[in-house]
C-alpha cells in the first residue's frame, strides 16, 4: 500500500509533529509512506518538498499574498485564519508516486488549495487539526460562533454583518470544490469530530474519530535528577512546565490566563517550593516574574530533547481556550505527568477528572489555579495521577497500534 502525508511543515508546530508520526509510524509496519510539505527542516529520505516555481522561491510571502484580502475588514477579530486561494504544488508528486490514498493534515500558507482536491481522482482522508477545513476561513471560531453550521457568512471572526462577506465567499469555494470527492474526515479527537459532523460542508459525510498517535517508547517516564541537571533545573523544587508555540501572540493558547491563574496559585502556596518551567519561546534563562521564578528553556526542536524535559518535570499546565488533541497533554501524560487544564475541546479524551488529571471549569483562572495548587502540595497525589495518566496514553494512542488503525481505514476504503 502506497500512501502520501501531505502537511506544511515536518517539524514545526502539532499538526507537523502528528503527522510526522504516523508517516513513520505507516513504514514501521510496512506501509509505503511518503510525507510531502513546504517547509522541510528535517532529514527524513521519505519526506520532499514541494517544488514548484512558485512555492520554492516565494514560500515565505504565500501568506501574506493569501492574506490581502483581509484588508477590508478593518474590525476584524482574528487569531488565525486562512483564504488559501493559491494553487499548490502536489500534482506532480501524486502523479509520480500514484499513491493508493492521500492524507491531508494540516494544509494552509501555500500548500493545498480546495480546488486541488479535485485534480487527484484518489481516495482522500483528511485528518483535521483545527476548524479551518470546514469554516469560511477561520480556523478557530470567535465567541462560540456556530454560523458554520449553515454556509458562515455575517463572520464575527471579520467584524462583519454582511450575510456575502468573505467567510461565504470562502465557504462556497470549498462547497464546489469538494462536490463528488471521495473524501473521509477523521477527526483526531471526540469534541472537534462532532463538530466537523455537524458543520454544512461535513455532514453528508462520515466522520471517523481516531486518535493521533505518540512514541511512547520515547515520551516515557525517566530519571528525573539527570534531567533536570541537563537543563540546569533545580532539584529540590517542584517544577511545573508550561509548552506552548507563540503564548504570548496567540490568544487561544491561554497565556493570559496563564499568569492570572498562577498568580491566584501563589497566594494559596505557603512556600516558594514550586516555580515553573517553560518551554516554545525563543527567551531562556532563569529570573523573577511576579511571584514566581521562572526557567526558560527556549524552543526545543529535537523531540528528543522535548521527552527529557518532561522527565524533569512534575506535572503540567495546558491554559488554551481550545485544543483539537493537544501533542502537549498526550506527551506529558506518556511521560508519567498528570495536566491541569480545561474542560474545553478535547481535552477530555485524554484527562479524566481527578483520575489522571485535573480538569478546570472553562475557562475560569480560579478552577486553573485549585488544580495547579492541589499538585504542588501533593507529592502522592501527583504521582497517581502521573501513572494512571501513562497508563491511559499506552491504551489511547501508542503509535504502533494507531498506524495500524489507519492503515486497518485506508483499506477499506480501495477497491
């Protein structure tokens, strides 16, 4: 079986990570797995790079051509959204490899455009790491937005009232495009499959949940005091680690919560026993913030190097408004460290209340502080929570047996 990863990125960001997995996932079981992106920083033989004219000479201002059309909507109230009018440059690959099934993930920036899809006359399964693939262009939705559901249009998202603004421009691009295709949805966790379920563009199709998958032979448990001397990281303390790309630009990851939270934590705490950890900004090094030392660990682009982290860590703080299936939660549980998050998105399909984790009311920073403050003062709590977390994530999402999930999908859908 011949099957082609298509993602923007093999390395930056969650979606290249979990699509990166299953690419290697597949050949560890024998499948022929080609990964295709616009931004190699790799070194895997299997993985190219899109080689149009196009896309190897102007790949880094894609985005802002895609993006000028958001000019016109100077009230807009965006975190993330994507147009995707470009044509991509994967025509040339499907048509060398042949492949029995393509596999989208995450395609914005310059690699997929929706009428694309319709030049490959070839199974299509299409894995979604956020809302984009059925929204008129936003990729999370703004103040619970439902308009999805009918044909978007009057976006909040754009600070619009017009029922024909960009969103349906965009939504009836994607309606046309994907006519007749023979498309399937997976949606990787509970919460965002039913939305894709429910949306306008999806709902005539089926919508498959199946979880991505993790290494755990590599995110696993370790030597906490060898860790923590590799990152310099005191061992007398409890550390609380906090991952995240671009906190502080991004709103839907919760920095701002974040700090409100542990600054309500603090108050509780008798002791400066705890201080924190964090990882995803370009900044390191160890100073006071507020009232909490903090070590900066920078950007950690090896996933080795991630998996010792973990180990260094005692238990984890994930603040976004919404993930899909955070690659956050699911290493920091493979690593044996309980989360604090909230019961938002799907979350839940990896945290069990006061079984492996603590799950906090959406999205109030008090309910976040009761659980950052319960795990700092509760050595024997957190480690049963850190084991029935591991336990959970070897049941949940080991990589072997979710590449042969896939691999048990895609063949029903040949011939």
């Amino acid at each position: 079986m011949k099957v082609l990863i298509v993602n923007t990125f093999d390395r930056d960001g969650g979606a290249a990570r979990s699509a990166r997995r299953l690419h290697l996932g597949l050949r560890g079981i024998g499948v022929d797995s080609e990964m295709r992106v616009l931004h190699k920083k790799g070194d895997d033989p299997h993985t190219s790079e899109a080689d149009g004219f196009l896309h190897r000479h102007t790949k880094e201002t894609l985005p802002l051509l895609d993006a000028v059309s958001l000019g016109v909507y100077p009230s807009r109230n965006i975190t993330h959204w994507s147009n995707t009018y470009l044509p991509g440059s994967i025509d040339k690959k499907v048509k060398e490899m042949d492949p029995d099934v393509i596999h989208l993930h995450w395609i914005n920036r310059g690699m997929v455009s929706p009428a694309d899809l319709r030049h490959w006359k070839k199974p299509i399964v299409w894995t979604l790491h956020d809302n984009w693939p059925f929204t008129g262009g936003c990729h999370y939705t703004v103040n619970e937005c439902t308009r999805y559901q009918e044909k978007c249009g009057a976006c909040p998202a754009l600070g619009s009232t017009s029922e024909k603004d960009l969103s349906r421009f965009n939504w009836n691009r994607k309606h046309k495009a994907w006519q007749g295709l023979d498309l399937h949805i997976i949606g990787p966790s509970e919460w965002l499959t039913r939305r894709a379920a429910e949306s306008s563009l999806f709902k005539s199709r089926p919508c498959h949940n199946l979880p991505n998958g993790i290494d755990t032979d590599m995110y696993k448990p370790g030597n906490q005091a060898v860790a923590r001397k590799t990152f310099n990281l005191p061992q007398n303390k409890t550390l609380l680690l906090v991952v995240a790309m671009n906190p502080d630009s991004d709103r839907n990851k919760g920095g701002h919560l974040a700090l409100e939270a542990l600054q309500l934590a603090r108050k509780k705490l008798n002791s400066d026993e705890a201080e924190l950890v964090i990882a995803g900004s370009p900044e390191a090094g160890t100073r006071r913030e507020g009232a909490w030392t903090v070590h900066h660990v920078g950007v950690l682009k090896e996933e080795a190097e991630m998996a010792e982290l973990y180990q260094a860590a005692d238990f984890q703080l994930v603040p976004s408004y919404y993930e899909n299936l955070s690659n956050a939660i699911m290493e920091a549980c493979s690593s044996g460290l309980p989360c604090v998050a909230f019961a938002a998105g799907g979350n839940g399909d990896m945290i069990k209340h006061n079984e492996n984790g603590f799950l906090a009311e959406p999205h109030k920073t008090e309910s976040l502080a009761e659980g950052i403050v319960s795990y700092v003062t509760d050595s024997d709590l957190r480690k049963a929570h850190g084991e029935a977390a591991r336990k959970h994530i070897l049941e949940f999402s080991e990589i072997n047996m979710i590449s042969k999930k896939h691999m048990e999908f895609y063949q029903q859908l040949l011939p």
